[in-house]
C-alpha cells in the first residue's frame, strides 16, 4: 500500500512537471512573439522614419504666354524637351517672355539648365540633363496677328550658351492661323515664302533673301540657355490709324 502510494506520488510529480513545463514553454513562447512583435515595430517605424517624403524640390516658376506676349517656340533635336508657351512644357521654367507694348527691342529665352526642367525628366532633384540639337525654332507672339496686324518681327542677333550664332538668310513675319504673328528661325515644313510674308518694309517674296530657315542647326550642339534678339516695327502705325 505504502509503494503504491510511492508510485501515485511519483506519477502525480510527473504530472505536475509535466504540466509546469508546459505552461513554462508557453510563456516562453508568448513572451518571445511580443518581442518579435515590438521589434517589428521598431523596424516598421524606423523605415517609415527612413523612407519619409523629404521636402518638395524648389523650382523655378513656370512661364506661359498671355495675349501680346512675345515667346521662344522650340523643340530639341530629339523634340523631347520643348516650350510652345504654355505652362506644361518642359522649358516653361523660367522662360523669357515679353509682352509686345510698341516698337522696339526685344528678347526671348528658354532656359535649359533650370531645376524644374531637369527635375522633369530625370525624376532626381540634383539630377543632370542637357538638351541638344534643335528641330524648330520661331518667335511667336501670341495673337499678334490680330492685335497687330501691320507688325513685323526682324531678328536681330540668335544667341547658344551666350555665343552668337551665325545667321543666312534675313526672317520673315507671318500668320499661320490669322491669330499668331511668327517669325521663322528654323522650320523645315515650310518650303515657300507664304503670302503674308513681310517686313518691316512691307511685303517680301525673294527667296533668295528671305527664309524659314535663316540658321544652320549644325551650329547648336548641347545648349543650356538660348536667346534671341528682335526688333518689332509696325504697331505704333496701326495704334494711329
């Protein structure tokens, strides 16, 4: 009786470590997911620290043409990096456009080098790009044509990187859609002096002399800031009629 009692004692002390140590390896296994758990966090909130938008990248104001004003029309050799004077083209940022108020000197620009432009193409805010080449090239003012109708516009100097290139023949003014007034730099659609064709002495039709491309392209290679001067004549003529 007595070794029974010994051998129940002993089966129940078993039990009873038994028992123990699984509740020991439970708590052992509860307390190593909460740590799993917390490092998790800390890792979680440690990337999100890491990856956490940065400031927005500064860039320079974006420039379109209002009515009257005088722009740079361009397109790249590539025609990827362009400005047709609105604030969506990729050299809007810090454009030089001028509003035509009478007579005289003018200058247009489209700047290559700005941040806001680079930033565009490549994505990186200290990210490099240099447009190259050129596929078309005009002044343009908008709806000159029918706020100045006797305008001309007569280029007077084309400056790459502030290096003045070499020009061919002499521009012409024109309409294409009787709202713009145009002066052709570089435009290879246009095979004939159109009908309208004129400067500052009145209509031109020697082609010869005159042209839609008045600059070789060979001249622009990788550019970061374009100018181009003009003179603009007929608008105080017409202020007085």
């Amino acid at each position: 009786m007595a070794f029974k009692r010994m051998i129940a004692l002993a089966v129940c002390s078993v039990t009873v470590c038994s028992l123990l140590g699984a509740c020991s390896i439970s708590e052992s296994k509860t307390a190593e997911s909460e740590t799993e758990a917390v490092i998790k966090t800390e890792i979680s909130t440690e990337s999100a620290s890491v990856n956490k938008p940065t400031e927005p990248v500064k860039v320079e104001d974006t420039v379109a043409a209002k009515s009257g004003d005088a722009y740079l029309a361009i397109a790249d050799g590539s025609w990827y990096v362009q400005y047709w004077g609105t604030d969506a083209d990729l050299l809007s940022y810090d454009a030089g456009v001028v509003p035509i108020e009478g007579d005289g000197d003018y200058t247009v620009s489209v700047n290559g080098a700005s941040k806001g432009m680079i930033y565009d193409v490549t994505g990186i805010a200290d990210g490099e790009y240099i447009p190259s080449g050129c596929s078309f090239m005009a002044v343009i003012v908008k709806d000159g044509a029918l706020l100045h109708p006797n305008m001309s516009i007569d280029i007077t100097g084309i400056r790459v990187n502030g290096v003045e290139i070499e020009r061919n023949a002499r521009n012409y003014t024109a309409s294409d859609d009787g709202a713009e007034m145009k002066a052709n730099i570089f435009n290879e659609w246009v095979k004939e002096l159109p009908e309208d064709a004129h400067d500052a002495n009145g209509t031109v039709t020697d082609s010869s002399v005159y042209s839609p491309r008045i600059i070789d392209t060979a001249d622009i290679g990788e550019w970061t800031k374009i100018e181009v001067d003009f003179t603009v004549s007929g608008i105080n003529d017409s202020q007085e009629e």
